[in-house]
C-alpha cells in the first residue's frame, strides 16, 4: 500500500481536544495536498473527526477554518502552483477561500467509533489512559477488515503494554506530538520490538511531509520528554518545600520558579510550566511511569494536595490559563498559591524575595536574546562562570537545578531511554524551547 493510499481513509481519535484538534488539523492540510498535487488523480479523501464531545466538535470546524486560512495566507506562492489550472480563481482571496474549502472538505465530525471501522490509519489523543486506548483499540480491530496501523499520542505509556494488551502485532506506535501540533516541530516516534518497518517508514515520512523534526525514543515509560520534565518539576517541587523550612512556601514557590526562568534562561518558570501542562495532568503522568521504575519514585504529595482541593492547573477553551501553582491575569502570572488556605498571594507580597535571591550576573541574558545568539554557547558559558562565583541564594538553586537536569539527561541516555545525549538536547531545546540542552559543560 502506498504513502497516499494508506491516508485515504483516516480517524483521529480525541478530535475536539487540544491535541487532536492539531493532528487533524495537519492531516487534513496533508490529505488536501496530496489531493491538489495529484491533479485530480486521487481517489477522495476521508478524515474522520471523532470524538465523544458534540460541543468539542461543534467549534471544531470553525477552529480549522481559521487555522488553514492562516496556513493558506503564509503559503500564497505554493497554492497559485497547485492552482494554475483553475482560470476561474484570480485574485489571492479566491484561492485561500477555495484551498480553505477543500481542505476542510475532506473532514467528516462524528461521535461515533464505527467511523474508524473503514480506516486504514488511526490517530489515538484520548486521554493519557491506557485501559481507554486499549478498549478503543480492541473495539476498532474487531470490526475491521482493513488492518489498520495505530499511532498514539501517549506521552507516557509504554508502547509494547498497548501493542500486548491490545494484541496489534506490530502495527502500532508511539507517535507524540508536542502541544500544540500545529506549531510545535517536534515529534517523538517510539516503536517496540515488533513494530513493522512499513509502519516506520510511513511513520517518518509523515512526521517529514508535516516539516517536523524527528526524535526516536526507546519504549519506556515517559519516554525523552516526559522522562526528563517529570524529574525536573520533582526537583523544583523538593527545592521549594525545602526553601519553606526558612520562609513561607508560597514564596519559596516564587523564588524557585523565578531562578527556573531567569537563571536557567527558560522560557517560563517550571510551576508556571506545571501549570500550562496541567497539575492534574503533571500528577497523572507520574502516576502513569511509577510502576515502571525500580528505583525511584515519581510522587509529590504537594500535587496531591492541589489536585484534591480542585487547583489543576491548564487551559481554558478558549486557550487561556487556568491558575494552578500560580494565578494569571491576562495571561502573566501575577501571585502564588498558599496550599493551607487556597488563597492566591500576590507576587508584590514578596518584596524581600528578590532580595534572598540576590543579583543576577547579567540582567540581558534573557531566553528571548539568548535564542537567537549565533555565539550561544560562548555567552552562556561565561554567564555561569560568572554565576558560580556568587554565593547567593539564586547562584546555588540554580547551580543544583543545572546539575540536576544534566545527571537526569544523562541518565535518560545510561538508561537506554534516548539513544544519544543529542537527542536528549533536541528534545528539550524543540519541544519545550530551552535555549541550551539539559546535558552540557556550563555547571561543571
């Protein structure tokens, strides 16, 4: 079966949800492609959009509508090729609106599984749920003739117990987009033992079709990733209850989270990241890989206690942030959260804090300049020379967080879990944009 053959006919379990939204998204600008490219020669595409959300899916195509216009508006040469043979479409918003149209003519919303019984393809974002996806799995098999190829979202299960339980003999994978599809470029691909080179193959042309960069990673639980971010946000969560032995941990919170983004040159802080992944989701995760790990236990009581007085953390629909460890206005974090009162403090409350954390060496090395430094590396190096001569309370969180997330990086690649320190750098310098990898020589 060929690449365009096995895309004419494909669902997209979860479709309403945030990142199934994005893989039907990609796929039906995939399939339209193909569609446009072949003249005319295709058969007729099918991308089944399923999920048990008729609301989800209600808003469903007005975000895809908006989403291809934008992606049509930025590739205006590329379509006037793919176009040349209609006379009838002269000016640019003519094309758009007909490229718009056949893109979002091959989507079919449904809430109903049968959909996926005539698939050839099937994209699993259910949720991070391993009977779920199994049961679905199961289901789908028993009523199709076409021995379909599974590719799931999961972000932590293990491959081989899906394929096992599921009984799919080969014809499953890992295929983990990051949040959101649509504009993140990476994609971790994780296959077992048994996975066929056919779906391999398809798998990375795919991935390559869609402009993504390709990570393999081995099947363990968590895989690169979350294998890495699970033990970071661990750390930092030990950090701060430790810190509140000498302060309150709402500000112990603050001063980890603030050292997290401007000392170690992220984009975020880590409970701000916690809080964009999800607490409920961040807890559930670690949940996911513990009885896959012999000698270490992912469990922080101080996520229980958020999750179970409703504080989760994530996105509203419309995209913005919900508060978890911290409280946003208009997207900013603006105060912290007390976990014995539930009540938010403002970060203005915090005025010695600053202080506690000491000066920083160079106030311009910040993730949006240092991003785009061609001598990053050269930069960097020299900021944290400069840093370990400091004996302030910033320098040393800092210092322990870089070496923490250098030995957690290396033992990804010890453990078998990522074949090479470089794909342990990709990873986080693509799919969570860090401006440096986690294993590197600056905190020697």
């Amino acid at each position: 079966m060929t690449y365009e053959e096995r895309l004419q006919n494909v669902t997209v379990l979860g479709a309403a949800g945030k990142m199934g939204s994005g893989i039907l998204l990609l796929t039906a600008v995939e399939m339209a492609d193909l569609m446009l490219k072949s003249g005319g020669k295709s058969k007729a595409f099918v991308l089944n959009a399923m999920d048990v959300s008729d609301e989800g899916l209600a808003g469903l195509i007005q975000y895809l509508r908006a989403q291809v216009l934008k992606i049509a508006e930025k590739k205006m040469v590329v379509l006037r090729t793919m176009y040349h043979d209609r006379k009838d479409l002269i000016e640019n918003s003519e094309i758009i609106e007909q490229y718009v149209n056949d893109v979002l003519s091959v989507v079919r919303p449904t809430t109903r599984l049968e959909a996926a019984y005539g698939s050839k393809l099937i994209f699993e974002a259910v949720n991070e749920n391993k009977d779920l996806k199994v049961k679905i799995f199961r289901q789908i098999e028993d009523n199709n003739e076409h021995t379909p190829w599974y590719f799931t979202n999961t972000s932590s299960v293990p491959i081989n117990i899906i394929e096992s339980e599921a009984d799919l003999k080969g014809r499953v994978l890992g295929f983990h987009f990051y949040n959101p599809p649509a504009v993140q470029r990476l994609v971790e691909l994780i296959w077992t033992n048994q996975t066929s080179a056919e779906v391999k193959e398809f798998a990375n042309e795919y991935a390559k079709n869609l402009g993504k960069i390709v990570v393999p990673s081995n099947d363990y639980a968590g895989f690169i990733g979350n294998g890495h971010f699970m033990r970071d946000a661990l750390h930092a969560i030990k950090e701060a209850e430790e810190l509140s032995a000498e302060m309150p941990l709402p500000e112990a919170i603050y001063i980890v989270n603030k050292v997290s983004q401007d000392y170690l040159v992220r984009p975020m802080g880590i409970f701000q990241l916690i809080d964009y992944v999800g607490i409920d989701v961040v807890r559930f995760i670690m949940g996911v890989m513990n009885p896959f790990l012999d000698n270490e236990d992912l469990h922080s009581p101080l996520l229980d206690k958020l999750f179970d007085t409703g504080i989760k953390g994530g996105q509203h629909s419309d995209g913005s942030q919900k508060d978890g460890f911290l409280k946003y206005e208009k997207g900013r974090p603006v105060a912290v959260i007390d976990p014995e009162t539930k009540q938010y403090i403002a970060f203005d409350s915090f005025s010695g804090a600053d202080g506690k954390i000491g000066a920083i060496p160079d106030p311009a090395i910040v993730w949006k300049s240092v991003v785009r430094m061609k001598n990053k590396d050269e930069v960097l190096q020299k900021f944290y020379n400069d840093l370990k001569a400091l004996d302030t309370l910033g320098a040393k969180l800092a210092i322990a967080y870089g070496k923490r997330s250098n030995e957690i990086g290396k033992a990804l690649v010890a453990d078998a879990v990522a074949n090479n320190e470089e794909d342990v750098n990709t990873v986080l310098l693509t799919g969570f944009f860090h401006a440096y990898g986690p294993i590197n020589n600056y905190f020697d």
